[in-house]
C-alpha cells in the first residue's frame, strides 16, 4: 500500500518559483510532494510487473476537447507513462448521449486489462444536466467498478467517503488527496479549524467538504457555492483559518480582503485564459496576508496528476487482488 508523505522531510524553497507573491505567506509547491509520490509510484510499477507480469492501466474518457480537459489529460496520460504505467484515452463527440457515454464506461470497467478508469470532466451540458428520464454523469460515475474507480466518484465510493473510516476505504479523489498530502508535507494543521471550501462540483469541492468536515480533518467546514449570498460568502471567507478554492470561473475571485490574516490558501480552480494561461481563483495579492498559498500552476497540480498513479497502483491491486484498504498517513 502507498503511504503519505505526512511524516516526510521537506526542504522549502519558495523564492524559486516565478509567482507574484510578496511575503509573509509560504508558498506550497506541489513539485517536492509530487517527486515523492512519484518514487513510490514507480516502484510499485516495477514491482508488480515482476510478481504479477503486468501493467498497471489507466484508461481515460473524455467528452470534447476543450483546452483545460485536453492540457489535464495530456499530463495524466504522459505521467503514467512516465512511472512505467500504461494508458489509454478514449475520445468522444460532444453530442454523445449519456446512454451511450454509460455503456462505453461499462465495456471497459468489464474490460479484465483496465485497471483503473477516469471519466475527464466536466462533461457536456445535456449529460452534466440531463433531461428528466435521461442518463446524466452519475449514472455514468455508476457504471465504473469499485475496485477500478480512482477519481472516487461511483456509487461505492461516495458512502465510503461519507463515513470517512480512513483505514477501510478504497479510493479518495484524486485532488482531494493531492491537498491531503500538501497539508501534511507543509505540516497544516485542521482540526479544530474554520475551514471554508468554495464550489459545488464532484470531485473537488464535495469530498473536500466532507474531507476537512468529517472525521478525517476534523474541522468547523463552510460550504460556499453559486447559490450562497454574496455577503454571506463575504462574511464567512473572513472568518476562515482554511480556504479551499475551487471554481475555475474568471468571474469568481479570491481578493485579499476576503482572507484573514494567517490564512491558509489552497487555490484548485484552475482555468486556461485564452492565450494558454494557467490561472486559479486566488489574486497573488493574497500572498501578502495569508500564511501558506498554493500557487497556480507549480502548486496542486502536480500532486494531483501524483495521486492519479497512486491510485491507479491501487486499483491495479484491488483488481488482482491483493489490494489493501486505506490510506496511512
């Protein structure tokens, strides 16, 4: 089983990284968590080829070809190769029907050479939203076997991650876990803190929610989204010790006088401006009242294309077998 670099050493060196950020805060660079993962990923590989002659595989859906989903995809594909890992990626038409989307995920988790399967969203508007009576993402999420699940989005996965018994469970979702094993190698403290997670979407936002909420981080969680007053969202952002950011939207951001001084910032809501930026939601200048920042890019991003091998080593396990249950951190 993988262990989290909760207890690893670290060596912080900030000033190497060109982002506009003016002390006090840290800023949390993905890459030396991700190097770490990344060890353990490929020796895992190697490992299971000799025992077992086989190579962990990773096969991605991906609806359309939008610049965000295809820079995303391209790392993940590339990282697995990296760590001696084999994947594949399917590409559909937009106008794909979830029924038909549903039934290509379900011949592959059928698939005894798929290891681990990773539906790309988000997804066109008519499968994120579907029609009533049609077939909409979670059905498609409902179609992927436990044990080859990694993003941790099907139909088993989610209750296990609503108890948040941290030894029995299978899978966490890839991004979430990257912020886990950032938190834990830049020593951020939750438990007993306010922690605000902005943004409602399925494999971010919800299971950092439950995550920093329930019995894994143990703190006092706010959930702010579209549908949260702007003065509300205000006036809670104030009071967090953690800020969790996800939204990906130019219209949304998070400006200096939203955070308390001392915050922590995790900024995840990665968009791509039209000339190929790389953007989050937080503006640098939050740097200069914030205690810990993740920069965007150089900052989550890397250990979540990390996690992914991760857990496609575990799904490797659970589909021989061998597999065991939980996380130790």
């Amino acid at each position: 089983m993988l262990v989290a670099v909760f207890a690893a050493s670290k060596s912080r060196n900030s000033s190497s990284v060109k982002y506009a950020c003016n002390m006090p805060a840290e800023l949390m660079l993905g890459k030396p968590v991700a190097d770490l993962l990344d060890a353990e990923v490929r020796r895992e590989a190697a490992a299971l080829k000799e025992a077992y002659k086989i190579v962990p595989r990773l096969d991605v859906v991906q609806v359309g070809q939008s610049p965000a989903s295809e820079r995303y995809v391209r790392n993940k594909l590339r990282a697995c190769e990296r760590l001696g890992m084999s994947a594949n990626l399917h590409l559909f038409d937009d106008n794909i029907t979830g029924a038909e989307l549903r039934d290509q995920v379900r011949a592959l988790s059928a698939n005894s050479a798929v290891h681990g399967i990773l539906v790309q969203l988000p997804l066109p508007m008519h499968i994120e939203e579907p029609a009533e009576g049609a077939v909409g993402k979670f059905e498609i999420f409902d179609a992927i076997a436990p044990e080859k699940d990694v993003d941790g989005v099907a139909r088993y996965s989610v209750p296990e991650l609503y108890r948040a018994d941290i030894g029995k469970l299978m899978f966490l979702p890839c991004t979430p876990l990257a912020v886990l094993h950032m938190m834990a190698y830049y020593k951020i403290e939750t438990k007993g803190k306010v922690a605000a997670v902005v943004g409602r979407n399925d494999i971010t936002s919800k299971p950092m929610h439950h995550i920093l909420g329930g019995r894994i981080g143990n703190a006092a969680a706010i959930w702010l989204h579209r549908h949260t007053r702007k003065q509300d969202h205000d006036a809670l952002m104030r009071q967090a010790d953690i800020v969790v950011t996800s939204v990906g939207n130019p219209n949304y951001r998070v400006t200096r006088d939203l955070v308390k001084p001392g915050a922590v910032v995790i900024d995840i809501g990665t968009r791509v401006d039209p000339d190929g930026t790389l953007k989050g939601d937080a503006d640098p200048d939050v740097c200069e009242v914030a205690s810990f920042v993740t920069p965007v890019p150089k900052g989550v991003g890397p250990v979540t294309v990390a996690t992914l091998g991760e857990n496609v080593i575990r799904a490797a396990k659970f589909c021989l077998g061998v597999g065991q249950r939980g996380y130790r951190f």
